[in-house]
C-alpha cells in the first residue's frame, strides 16, 4: 500500500441537513461558547479558547464491527457518489465531498456549513456511497474522517480534486497541472523529540457557502490536543499557485516548549546527492528535494534534503523571517522515470509569514527511511521563547501550493547537488546553478566562489559556465580528516555581491 493512494482513493460524500444546532455541538463536544445556530468571525475562536479552558478529553474513535477491522482493500470500495457532491447542483465554483471512517481514519469530525451567519450541521448517511462488492454496512450515524474540496482547476468544464484534509490536522492540496505530493498540518508538537509526538487534529469544520463566480472557497476549523485547543480560516484560492490564506488562533493549556508553526511533511528517499545503499532503477524518489528559506536579512538559502542513518535536527536561527518551503525542484520525467508516481508533478510548499513573527528557527527534522511510503522530513517554525499556557497566540501566513516560487529573481538557485569520490579520500561536490544575474554573465566574466565548512578542510573550489547546458557549475573538494560532520555552505559571488542562494548541506561520513 502507497500512502498517497489512502487519501487519493478515499471516499466522500455530501452532507444532508440534520436538526442539530450549534448550541448542541458545543455541549456535546465543547463548552457552549457559541449562540445556536449563529456564525461569524469570532465563533470558532470562542470555542477553542473555551476547550481550552477545562480538561482535554480525548475523543471516542470507537467503531461498529462493520468498519472496525476492514483493510487497505475494502476501505477503497467505499465508493462516494460523486452525483451527491455538495454545491453540485447549484451552479457554483466549489463542491464538496466527504471521507468515510474506516481503515486508519477512525477519527470523528463533525461538518457544517454556513451562509449569510447561520450554520447548518450535516448528517452521515450510508445512501452517499457506493459499497460494492461489499455489503452495505450497518453502521449508523459514525459521521466523517474529513473532507475534499473540487474545483476547475485545469479545465472550465470539470471538477478536478483541489485539496483534502484528512487524518489528525493534516491537509494538502494541488495548483495547476499537478498532482498531490507533500502534506501540511495545522500545528506540530513534540515532531523529532524523545518523547512521543503528539498529533492534535480538527474535530469540527464550517465550510462557507461560496457566492457564485468567487474565486475563493473560506474553510474554518477548531484543533484540540492534550496540550492545546486552536482555531483556523483557511481562504483557499486555486490557480497556477493554490494559495491558502491561514489564520491560526492558538490556546494552549500547557506551555509548549517543541511546537512547530505551519508544519510542513514530505518524503525524501534518494537523489543524486544521496544515493548510498541505493538499489533502484530510478535517479531520484522524492516529494521534495529541498528547504529553501528567504531570512529576516534577505538572504535567501537552500539546504539540499538528505535521507539520513540516524535522526536529524537542524535549526536555521532567525528574526522576521520572510518564507520558507519544502520545495520540488526537478521537472522533468527524466529526472525521476516513474511513468507510475510521476514525482516530476508533485507541489511545493512555500510559507510565507504575515505580519512580525519575531525571533525563532526554522527547524528541519530528516528521518531515516527504507522506502518512498513514510513521510520522513518535516519543517515549521518554532519561535524561540515556549507559548506560554493561558493565552491567545496568533499567526498569520500565506501556503503557496506551487510548481515553482521566485524570491529574489536576480539570484540563480541550485538545479543539481552531486556528491562523490575525489583522490586521497576526499569529497568531490559539484552544485548546479541556473537564473538570475549569473545567466547574463559575459563571457570571460570568473565569478568567485564562496565557501565554507565548520570541519574539514577545503580545496580547490572553481565555477565555470557548462558549455553543454548553459548554466554555471561550482565544485570543490572537502577533506573530512577525522571529522564526522561538516556543515558546508557555498554561494557564487561577484564585485556587486551575491550571484546566486547560498547552498546549505550538512555531510556526514
């Protein structure tokens, strides 16, 4: 089982109105923090800020017989109804579908909707789905695991899937002509740490009617965990770059020490750089290939993705930052050749912070992993003092679901990292480097290469245009010595300064 067919071949449905209020969900599941069946900017708020003010209570995910035990297999014929989407008959830019339970989403959400103030709750019905061959189970109502959202993305006449949140407080979503890649999650704790990660998720979406010909579709959400309640918009916006506009109200009920802010997983197996025990046909299997950050100084850096023998953690300590992203850089077929999971279409993500969020890290957990099935790489921002218990914390950024992302225009960025074998047990580097003010060099132009290692030393570093490509190459070699680790940071630099990002790796013997 691929992962990423778990949530492509889930299953959805429309909801159908029930009786219910907002008052009766917020004794059922939340302090009353919200006036019956009344809606606006405030409301979700209210609610967190109220869970957060009692005991967390963990939820009961307990399941009929029926779906209690189904597999990987009969969870995929859950089929929706895709002719009971929500909105589908009403002529308007967004329609709904919705995840059965079952199988690894066990999870209870509760979903409304809301237009002009007022909420309506939906009902779970078994008549949304299409369940052969398999019986239709007798299961009640076991509500929903989650939600998708459709729209013409890459055609005026057909809905194509856009994003989906699915399973604890994860969501991901599509631009323009690709394919579902990397996640996102509402809030990380503990992600790397000794101690076990704890994984809260959203309980309860409003989704907003849209008007019809918006350009936009607004998703609430309200996160609970043992150590926090927190309350989400979400203006999601889909183009050539799927742009979420994301709002987060966090209340914590303890001081969270390892939290990480608009938290960022994907996979990274092998490339070019890294292909050390590798048995495989493929040049490179990967969602995403590297972490690019744009700092509070306005230097924008790339750290290339490793998969690594042991657990790693990197900080790339910070004051306003600007951005930063687990990107997917190669393009093209030839760089992956899987004609099955075609990684050369998977998105980017690129955060970019709204407003002043002081002084933190952007933090970068690589994880050891055999194969292309386990998500093993996360990035957020961890701010550097602990959010202090008792209050309200907010942040404000804008998640670029993108093929590619300019920051700074004028620098190249790197295309290739190639690591190998030079004479005398040294390393031989080679980093491509394509764009910017380095594509106009003249020729003759001998750009100086800037270098640095905190171990080892360092020889023989040169730049030169490749004749064959157009682009430029920098090279040098590193002489480890006895050392274990060494950080290396490399950029091309001319008498105006900076020609291209500055190139991040950390080697390990």
């Amino acid at each position: 089982m691929q992962r990423r067919e778990v949530i492509l071949a889930g299953l959805s449905l429309p909801l159908l109105s029930l009786g219910g209020t907002l008052e009766t969900f917020a004794a059922r599941r939340a302090p009353a923090a919200a006036v019956a069946g009344r809606f606006d900017a405030g409301t979700v708020a209210g609610l967190a800020r109220a869970l957060a003010a009692r005991p967390y209570r963990a939820p009961d995910n307990a399941l009929p017989p029926a779906l209690a035990k189904i597999g990987y297999d009969q969870y995929r014929d859950f089929r929706y109804r895709a002719a009971r989407a929500l909105w589908r008959d009403d002529g308007l830019p967004f329609q709904a579908q919705f995840f059965h339970r079952g199988f690894l989403f066990k999870d209870r959400v509760d979903v409304y909707t809301a237009r002009d103030g007022q909420t309506t709750p939906f009902a779970f019905s078994t008549d949304l789905f299409d369940y052969a061959p398999q019986p239709v189970p007798e299961v009640g109502d076991v509500g929903f695991a989650g939600f998708r959202l459709h729209a013409p993305i890459n055609r005026p006449d057909h809905y194509d899937e856009l994003c989906s949140f699915l399973g604890a407080s994860y969501f991901r979503a599509v631009a323009r002509g690709l394919n579902y890649g990397l996640s996102a999650r509402g809030l990380a704790l503990g992600t790397g740490e000794p101690a076990a990660e704890e994984f809260p998720r959203f309980t309860t979406f409003w989704l907003e009617r849209p008007a019809p010909g918006a350009q936009s579709i607004v998703v609430h959400a309200l996160l609970d965990s043992p150590s926090a309640a927190g309350a989400f918009r979400f203006a999601i916006d889909p183009g050539d770059d799927t742009v979420f506009d994301v709002d987060m109200r966090l209340y914590p009920r303890v001081d969270l020490v390892h939290a990480g802010i608009a938290p960022l997983t994907s996979m990274f197996e092998f490339d070019p750089s890294d292909r050390i025990g590798i048995d495989d046909y493929r040049p490179a299997v990967h969602d995403s290939d590297g972490l690019a950050m744009l700092n509070g100084q306005g230097e924008q850096a790339w750290r290339q993705l490793q998969n690594p023998a042991s657990l790693q953690h990197s900080g790339f300590q910070d004051m306003h930052p600007r951005g930063f992203g687990l990107m997917q850089r190669k393009r093209r077929y030839e760089d992956f050749q899987d004609a099955e999971a075609h990684y050369e279409k998977r998105p980017s993500a690129w955060v970019e912070p709204v407003g002043d969020w002081g002084e933190g890290e952007v933090h970068l957990v690589e994880i050891p992993t055999a194969d292309e099935y386990h998500d093993n790489i996360v990035a957020f921002w961890r701010p550097k003092q602990p959010i202090a218990a008792g209050k309200e914390h907010r942040w404000r950024y804008r998640l670029h679901w993108c093929g590619e992302h300019a920051w700074k225009p004028e620098l190249a960025t790197v295309a290739a990292t190639r690591i190998g074998a030079a004479h005398d047990g040294a390393r031989l580097v080679v980093v491509d480097l394509a764009g910017g003010r380095l594509s106009r060099l003249a020729d003759g132009a001998k750009p100086r290469v800037d270098v640095a290692a905190s171990q080892g030393k360092l020889r023989n570093p040169v730049a030169y245009r490749n004749a064959d490509t157009g682009t430029w190459r920098m090279s040098f070699e590193l002489e480890p010595g006895s050392a274990g680790v060494s950080e290396l940071r490399a950029r091309l630099v001319d008498a105006q300064g900076p020609l291209s990002e500055t190139w991040l790796y950390r080697w390990m013997a």
